[in-house]
C-alpha cells in the first residue's frame, strides 16, 4: 500500500482522480446518501467514469467501480485497465474502497490495475487487487473444474438430457 499526498501524484493519476470526483456528483443514492464515483483508465489513456446507482430493490443497485468497468468493457478497446479511482463520502478517519462484488470484477477485468481513494486526511493511497482480494477466485479454479471428471459428466447431461 501507498500513500502519498496528491501534490507527489502524477498529472495522470491527479486527473484520472479528478474524473472520479466528477462522477460522484452524478451518483444517484436517494436512499443511502452514500454517493460514490469512480474512474477507470486504459493502457491507451482512455478514461471510463461511473457512479453508483441505486435502485429501491436493493440487490438491483449498481456500484461506481462497476458501473465504470462495465463501461470500459463495453466500449471496447484497449482492455488493458491499469489504474481506478474510487472516490465516496469521507468518513471517519478511513477510505472507501471498493465493496467485495467490485473486488471480484476488479480482479477478473483489471487484476493488474492499481486502485486509488482518498482518505479523510487528504492523501492518496494505493493499493492492488491483490490487497483487496487475497486468494481470489478466478479463471484458474474455473479451468480445474473444466478438468475433473465430474464436469465432464455434467456436460454429458446437459447435452443429452440424460443422466449418465
């Protein structure tokens, strides 16, 4: 983990966080209040943004992180993410950083991006997905399962219809 005051950033990560706090004034939180924007940014320098939109059913709610990732992926491109910031509510003496769900989309869509918020204090701090989400699931444990033979008779039932 980093920290560093945003005067020691560089102009493209002092941008890609100003594109963040920029979302957040776009968030849509009628019920929490709890507004969050976030900005992702490409290999080639492209720049996606999202804010967290929520929806009265709860589980239908759609985080910053994922709303600009989604957006990235969409848009085509360069779909090396190296960078996203997270900017939400200050609270307490602590940063937001992205919920578990956007841990995984992280970790499947951008592994190797680095993740910025900032804290209460006004530092920058840093950290990799691999900070956030230790031991993820991920392509591999889904390639193991592909090879055990009980995905193979899986596959033979699902083609047939039949039970083997």
């Amino acid at each position: 983990m980093r920290s560093q005051l945003r005067s020691e950033l560089d102009d493209v990560t002092r941008r890609l966080i100003d594109q963040a706090i920029q979302a957040r004034t776009n968030a849509h939180a009628p019920y929490s209040g709890f507004a969050v924007g976030a900005a992702v940014r490409s290999a080639d320098g492209r720049v996606y943004s999202g804010c967290n939109i929520e929806i009265s059913s709860y589980g239908l709610t759609m985080c910053a992180e994922r709303v600009a990732l989604f957006a990235a992926r969409a848009a085509g491109g360069e779909q090396k993410l190296e960078a996203i910031a997270v900017i939400g509510p200050q609270i307490e003496n602590t940063a937001i950083w992205p919920c578990g769900a956007c841990r995984q989309v992280i970790w499947d869509l951008a592994p190797e991006a680095s993740i910025y918020t900032a804290a209460p204090d006004g530092r920058i701090e840093c950290r990799t997905c691999a900070d956030l989400l230790p031991n993820p699931f991920g392509a591999a444990q889904l390639s193991v399962h592909r090879d055990s033979p009980a995905y193979e008779e899986t596959s033979d039932q699902e083609e047939t219809g039949e039970d083997t």
